[in-house]
C-alpha cells in the first residue's frame, strides 16, 4: 500500500512539472500530495467567466472519451481541472496522453487549430 501511494505522489509531481512545461495549461496550486489542480489557458485574450466554461465543457469531454476521469473544482473563483491519482496501474503514459488530450481538446473548443 505505501508503494502504491508514494507512487501516485511521484506521479502527481511528474504531471505537475509537465503543467508547468506546457504553455497552453497553468498550475493552480501546488501538488504536493496525489492531487494535481490545474487549468488550460491557451489564448490569453480569453478572460476568466470564458475559460471556466471551457475548462468544464472540456472535463466533460474527457470523461465521456473514456480516457480518464478528472473532475472540476473552484479555486481562487476559477474552474480548474482536479486530477486525482489513485490508481496503482496507472503509468507515465497515461498522464502523458491525458494532457494532451486536455491541450488538444481546448484549442478545439477555442477555436483553435488542435
């Protein structure tokens, strides 16, 4: 049991560090533990009420994808992505695909090409 959470712990750092990395997605609080929050930004131009709904349109269409399942969370008045890892199986390349699905599905919901 103590593996498998040290494990997920390491991978939520590992996603954290990829969010920070990745110019279209932002790190909305720190991931210290198996919770990583963050949201995709792309444009700057949009403003905050515009990326809330962006970023929940865009959750919905990933747990109806059947890639993943994160959820939504409010902090600091924003809309943000909660991933939760807490599944002993998953890998590197799950976190991988997951975030690119998050960028490429929010530039297709912002209008821009994916």
């Amino acid at each position: 049991l103590q593996a498998s959470i040290e494990k997920n712990v390491e991978q939520a750092a590992r996603v954290a560090a990829r969010v920070r990395e990745t110019p279209q997605l932002e790190l909305m609080a720190p991931a210290p533990l198996n919770l990583v929050c963050f949201r995709w930004r792309g444009d700057p131009a949009l403003d905050d009420a515009r990326l809330d709904a962006l970023n929940t349109e865009l959750v919905m269409r990933i747990q109806e994808s059947g890639l993943a399942v994160p959820s939504t969370t409010r902090l600091g008045g924003r809309t943000v992505i909660r991933l939760a890892i807490v599944n002993r199986r998953s890998e590197r390349a799950d976190f991988a695909e997951l975030l690119e699905a998050v960028v490429r599905e929010g530039r297709r919901l912002a209008g821009a090409p994916a």
